[in-house]
C-alpha cells in the first residue's frame, strides 16, 4: 500500500517492534491480574490497569515513534524505509495494546467460580 520494498534490514530489525509490542502486552496483562487480585471486577480492573500503565506505556511508545521517525526523512532509501515500517509497527503495537487488548483481556480471562 506505501510502494515499500521490504529488505533484509527492515525485516531483521522488525525484531525491536515485536519486542516493543510485547512488553506493552505484558505490562498491562500483569497490571490487569495485580487489580484483579485485589478484588475488583474485570472492568473495573482494566480502567485502573490502563490508567496506571497507559500513561507509561503511551509515552515509551512515542517515544520510539518520534525517534525512528528521523528516518523517514533521510536520502538513503534503505532507512527511510526501515524508519517507515517501525514508526507505523510501533504505532499499531501502542494502538492495539491500548485499545483491542483490554477487551482480549476481559473476553478470554479465566473466570473463577
């Protein structure tokens, strides 16, 4: 969709993208379990996880957006196109991590009887 070629350094380096994505996923997973334990119900567990953690995770990841979007504007097409792939990478991860994991939580959780 972007006329982006992939080449091996995108591809080798997309490693810190799933890396990223991973430690947002975990961090609020284990946020979500510690709130949980302490009695509250799963909606209510989940606004104090991402209110605790989302600030955190929001501007770690935009912190790596901003960095590796200096790439984008460089000549050489080979970064440019790596800085491309992780900036919309990562901004996907902190979307989803935000967004679509807390609802991923609150379906597959395991329920207690």
């Amino acid at each position: 969709m972007l006329n982006m070629s992939y080449n091996p350094l995108t591809i080798a380096l997309s490693c810190l993208v799933l890396g990223i994505g991973t430690e947002f996923t975990i961090l609020i997973m284990e946020r979500f379990r510690e709130e949980e334990a302490k009695g509250l119900n799963a909606k209510e567990a989940i606004k104090v996880s991402l209110s605790k953690v989302g600030q955190a995770i929001t501007a770690s990841g935009l912190t790596v957006i901003l960095g590796f979007s200096t790439l984008m504007f460089v000549s050489f097409p080979v970064l440019k196109d790596f800085g491309v792939t992780t900036v919309l990478d990562t901004l996907l991860s902190l979307i989803c991590a935000l967004t679509i994991l807390p609802g991923l939580i609150t379906l597959f959780r395991k329920r207690s009887k």
